[in-house]
C-alpha cells in the first residue's frame, strides 16, 4: 500500500465548451482559465478516500457541478513501472483502463 500511487483523471462535459471540449480526459488537476479567473479541479486523496475539489481562484461560482461530468480513479500497486512521461489518455491507455 505505501508503495502504490492513485492517479485521478477528469471529463468535464458540461463544462464551458469552448474552454474544454465534450469527451476530453485530462489527469488531474485540471486548470482552466477564462475571464482572469481560474477553476480548478483536483483529487485530495487519503487511505480509504477520493474526494474531487472544485475552486475558483475568485471564489466566483456561476454554474454548477453537472451530471454529466465524470471522474476516474485509478489504483497503480506498488512495483508497478510507469514512465515519467506518461500523462493523461496516453497514461490510461498504458494502464489499460477502458475509456
């Protein structure tokens, strides 16, 4: 267990479309920034627990969390190789995690 990660990704359809397009992975964090503000999700995770943070850097909320937005966790044990340079989609495909 100590040895293991939990890697955490976002699709936020629903979200402003034209700052994150319908059906993209990201991992998380994820930040975007419109209008001088920035909204970020991130996961706080703690044995036994995954909780998915929202903050806006103006502490300014015009919509909220929708349905249609989903979030992945993933549980790597420890001994398990990962490159350094896999991030997000291509990180789940090496992963094997189904989309």
């Amino acid at each position: 267990f100590n040895n293991g990660m939990v890697v955490t990704f976002a699709m936020l359809n629903g979200y402003y479309t034209d700052l994150y397009g319908s059906n993209q992975v990201q991992q998380m964090p994820v930040s975007l920034t419109y209008n001088g503000m920035t909204d970020t999700w991130s996961a706080i995770i703690t044995p036994g627990n995954v909780r998915i943070d929202f903050v806006n850097s103006q502490n300014f909320y015009t919509a909220g969390v929708s349905d249609a937005q989903e979030f992945r966790c993933v549980i790597v044990p420890g001994g398990v190789s990962i490159p350094d340079n896999l991030k997000g989609p291509a990180l789940l495909r090496y992963l094997r995690v189904p989309n």
